[in-house]
C-alpha cells in the first residue's frame, strides 16, 4: 500500500519530538515535512541527536502551499493561542488535519476566551473540529478530516470516568481529581517554575480552580454522562519528567460491588489498545 504522506507544522516542541518519535514507528507513514517558526534549515536530528538516523530531515519553514501539495495529514504541535493563526490557512487545501494544541478543543468561544485569556481568531471553525478522543468518538473521528487532540489531562480522566458516566453509577456534582504530573507538560520554553531547583524534591498544586483544562474535561465528560458535569480539579507538579497520575473520588448513585465496577471496566475497554484495565487493587 502507498505510505501515508504525513507534515508536522511546529515540530520542535516536546509535542512535536513525541509525536516524530511515534510517526517513525508507524509502518504506513511517511514524514515528508518538519515546519517550525525557528531553526530553519536545521536537521532534526541536530536538534534531537538522539534521532541521529533515524529522522536527519531538515527542518523548514511553514509554507502552507508545499505542506499541502506534500501531504495527506497535517499535524499541529504548536502553542496554543498560535495554531488557530496558523490553521485556517490550510483548511481551504481539504487535507486531514490533526491540531494537538487546545485552539479546537472547546465549542463554545466564550469558555475559550475565560480559559485563555484571549479572543478566539478562528472561532467560525470551533463547531467543525471533532474532539478527537476514539473511544468515545471513533465514528465521529471516521468522518472527518479535522480533529482536535485532546489535552493531557482531560485525556487520563475522561476515560477514567466515561465507563461510569454512561452508566449512571456516579454523582456528576461531586467529582474530586487529584492529579499529579511531570514538568514536561509546562511545554520546552524555560520557566521559573519549572526550573530544576524550584520542582526536585517538591510538590506543588497549581491553577487551583483555574486550571484551563477544567473547562474541556467538564465539556466532554457532560457529553458523556448526557447532563452538566461539575469538577473539583487540583493538578501537582512532580518532580518527574513525564506522566500523569490521576486519582479520582466520586459518589455512586446506589450500590455498587468492586467486582462489578471491575467487570463494566473491563468490559467497557477491552478492545481499545490504548487503555489498559489493571486487576483488581493494583
């Protein structure tokens, strides 16, 4: 079968270096472009040595025309706040589009601009992107050539909660999530609080009831319990590179054994490879 022509516009990012990372290991793919707003002409593999042979592709610039003529899909890995810039300029080209920043995540402008802090500049195409989480919307994802990835966050507790949710076992106003995280996720620009001696040996909660993930897990867990789904969400930065450890408190609706909450689980999973139901008290 022909390889799947597939351009990375923002590439060197964390995001971007994971998702080249997964592109060399996927069999039918093929990276044809590694735009970026910076190291122009820079191999990839100069800025990640660990690649060195595996991916030496030079980086270019964002030209929108020869990104589109050299590609089946197009990814997204920059910031937020700048993909939704970038983005209207190739959705004339009808490419399948993949944007991992949060500029597409959110339906409604409003909660965007109280999570952001800015006016979306594209908010016409807000309602065209689906949400892209498969196995809640797998059909949907088939249908379209525009999807938003969703965030790091949301992703971990959305599918702790979607089995519960569809089944009515739990309370949709007293949820608790106790997440903890590594620095990774503060993105590859340096910050103060992501600085070495500020995070080793340390805990810390951040954006206490103001975290701008809050509004896209509410969003899409209301969609799956089918009613407004209120979250108390505290995230802690760790001092650890990467990963996410959520734990998550809630009120059932009625009697419920471990040994059927365990079966809905596995059940509800079994065929997703991306999720991975643990037995019982592990």
């Amino acid at each position: 079968m022909n390889k799947i022509r597939v351009s990375v516009v923002g590439a060197s990012g964390y995001t971007g270096l994971e998702l080249v990372k997964i592109l060399l290991r996927h069999p039918h793919v093929e990276i044809t472009n590694l735009a970026v707003r910076s190291d122009i002409g820079t191999s990839f593999s100069e800025l990640f040595p660990a690649l060195k042979g595996r991916c030496d592709l030079k980086c270019s610039a964002i030209d929108v025309s020869k990104i589109a003529d050299e590609s089946d899909v197009i990814f997204f890995g920059l910031p937020h706040k700048t993909s939704m810039d970038i983005i209207p300029k190739f959705l004339d080209f009808s490419k399948n589009i993949i944007d991992l920043s949060a500029d597409y995540r959110l339906n409604n402008e409003e909660t965007y601009k109280q999570a952001y802090g800015i006016n979306h500049s594209n908010k016409g195409n807000l309602s065209g992107f689906v949400y892209g989480l498969p196995e809640f919307n797998r059909e949907k994802i088939r249908q379209t050539n525009t999807v938003a990835n969703p965030g790091c966050f949301p992703t971990g507790i959305e599918l702790a909660l979607m089995p519960a949710l569809q089944s009515g076992l739990i309370k949709t106003d007293s949820i608790l999530v106790d997440s903890k995280t590594g620095i990774s996720g503060g993105g590859k620009t340096p910050k103060p609080a992501f600085h070495f001696p500020e995070c080793n040996e340390n805990v810390a909660a951040y954006k206490v009831a103001s975290h701008q993930h809050e509004p896209e897990i509410e969003q899409e867990l209301s969609k799956m319990a089918g009613k407004s789904v209120d979250i108390v969400f505290v995230p802690h930065l760790v001092p650890m590179t990467r990963g996410i450890y959520n734990t998550i408190y809630t009120e059932l609706t009625g009697p419920l054994t471990v040994g059927d909450l365990q079966e809905l689980y596995q059940n509800s999973y079994k065929n997703e490879p991306f999720v991975r139901v643990m037995e019982k008290g592990k």
